[in-house]
C-alpha cells in the first residue's frame, strides 16, 4: 500500500533548517513535496544572501550558540549539517577539542527545547572513525538520552543521481515515543559522468590552465565511456591532490570549501583537450542544483558554499523515506 499516496492531503511536515548555509538540504527536502522549512539560521551573511535569493526566507543571523531555543518554532523534523573541520581528515581533527566541534551540543540545545519528532544530521565520513569512533558514539548517546532511537549510514552522492564521489555519514534520530522506523535509500547508479554537467567551452576559457608542468598519461588509457568511479589521468607538478587531472567520463572528486593547489576546490579535468578547473554553476550541478538555483556573482563566495553544501538529490531521497516513516506512524493505531 502506498501511505504516501494516501496522505497526500495531509498538511506537510515542518522542518527547521540549521547551519543552512546556501540551502542545498532544504532544497533536497522541500523538493519531495512533502516539507516546509518554518526556520533557519546561518552565521555566514554571504550563504544568508544566497539562501534568501532561492527561498525568500531570511536566515537567522546568528551564531548558534546564542540562539534561544524557546524562540525557535518548533518543527517536526530538525536537520542540519554541522560544522566538520573538526572532525575532517583535511581538518585540524581536534574534535570537541575544537569550539566548532562544540556547536553539535547547541544543536542538540535546540533539538531538547522544540523536541522534534525526527532529526537529520550531516557530516564528513571521517567522523565514524574520529577518536577511534568515540566522538560519534558520544553523539549517538546524546541524542538517545533526549529520547531518540538512532540510526547512521554512510552514503556516496554518485550513487544517488549526482556523478560527484561525495561521502557523507548521515545521522537519523526518531523520537522513540514516535512508532516509526526509518531505512536508508539503498544505492543505484544513474549519476551518469562529469561530462554530462560540463558548460561549452565558450563559457569557461577563463579557467583553463595555462601551465609547461601538465603531465598526462597516455590518452590509450583513458576512458572510453562513463565509468562510476573517479580517473587521474594526469597531475600539475607536485601531483597532490590539488594539482591532480581527472577525466570527465569519470565521477567528480568531492567539491571542497577551501584546500590547496590549482585545483582547489574543483578539481582539475581534462576537457577537450585543455586542462581546466570546474566553473561554479558546474560545481552546483554536481551538487544536484538545478540552473535556476542562484548563486553568488561572486566565485569564490559560490565556491565556498558549494564547497560546504550536501547532494541535494541524496538528500531528497533520505527525506522522502523519512516522510514514508512518518507517514506509517500516523497510521498507526494509538494505545488506548
């Protein structure tokens, strides 16, 4: 039986939107029809411009530790992505040692004071392994003591519609007076390459690399046909990360906020010929924005929070299955 069906006249879920930065979430939850977002906050005013420019909503302005919770609405669902420089292998990984590693307490703060009946929280792979996995596992029992039951996975965005290689842990908590239960999206493989999401070249000469350093593998071993995983074909020089050439009938590296070398950021691919970073509305098609989403004028301010955002198509399909969950509760019959 299809309940989501069934309860398409039903109101939609609110949610409230933390650490929004440019609102990849909201977009990948909003885009199932099935949520609202009543609330949001980002410190960052540029991530604030943009989420206004594509939502019409304000964020509040403020850093989270000083947001009230009484103040804010409360929501069904409370997601966020929060800060991961702390708990990032390309971070200094000092953890709650860091007072950005603190800011999931405020989360958890906010979640106590609206007492939402689910939770979605976003953040780099490494945390499952940070501090021999204690870090999480403080996490974990935090939320269980605020009454939520919890469940964690790690998914890749190239298996979910986006030909970016883009792991993420992804953390579910649902209120345990809530009879639902909540299952992951299992992974399929229509991300399709990074061909398919490159701009003409008449759009992007001023990224080309012009360089006498370009060392290139020979072109018989590149591929000749999408394949779902990343390909170095080449590198700049120092060959680390930063100055490593990729082939675009392979999956994208993973879209970063800051980091070091030519390619920083982007990555660097090897497209008709010339070597050449990704532009940013390219950068936003790897993240499953769609071209009518605005970006900043400005490139680095598009980059960064580009860099900072989650697939919002990965998103979409967390929360349509989060949606489901709810749905069947609501459904079931109440103890008398």
């Amino acid at each position: 039986m299809n309940i989501s069906h069934i309860l398409q006249g039903r109101n939609k879920y609110t949610t409230v939107d933390a650490f929004c930065g440019m609102g990849a979430m909201r977009h990948g939850f909003e885009s199932t029809g099935r949520f609202e977002t009543v609330y949001s906050v980002e410190i960052d005013p540029d991530a604030r411009n943009t989420y206004r420019n594509n939502f019409g909503m304000e964020p509040e302005g403020a850093d989270i530790r000083n947001v009230i919770g009484a103040d804010v609405p409360k929501p069904v669902v409370l997601f966020g992505g929060f800060p991961c420089p702390a708990f990032s292998i390309s971070g200094n990984r000092l953890g709650f040692g860091d007072p950005s590693g603190q800011l999931f307490f405020d989360l958890m703060r906010i979640a106590e004071a609206t007492h939402p009946k689910a939770i979605v929280l976003e953040n780099v792979k490494n945390l499952v392994s940070h501090d021999g996995g204690r870090t999480l596992k403080i996490m974990i029992n935090r939320l269980k003591r605020l009454g939520y039951k919890v469940v964690y996975r790690v998914l890749n965005a190239c298996h979910f519609g986006v030909p970016q290689a883009r792991e993420r842990i992804f953390i579910v908590a649902i209120r345990k007076d809530i009879p639902a239960v909540f299952e992951f999206p299992e992974p399929h493989w229509d991300q399709g390459c990074v061909a398919d999401i490159l701009l003409p070249d008449s759009e992007t000469s001023h990224l080309v690399i012009r360089r006498d350093d370009i060392v290139l593998r020979p072109e018989h071993t590149f591929p000749k046909s999408p394949v779902d995983r990343t390909v170095c074909v080449g590198s700049l020089g120092k060959g680390g990360q930063g100055y490593r050439i990729y082939h675009p009938l392979g999956q994208g590296i993973t879209l970063s906020a800051e980091g070091g070398g030519v390619g920083a950021r982007t990555g660097l691919y090897f497209v008709n010929g010339k070597v050449r970073r990704l532009a940013p509305r390219e950068c936003a098609r790897l993240q499953g924005l769609q071209d009518t989403f605005v970006l900043p004028e400005n490139p680095v301010a598009a980059y960064r929070q580009l860099g900072n955002a989650v697939a919002a198509p990965l998103v979409a399909e967390i929360a349509q299955n989060l949606a489901s969950a709810l749905d069947w509760a609501l459904m079931m019959p109440k103890a008398a």
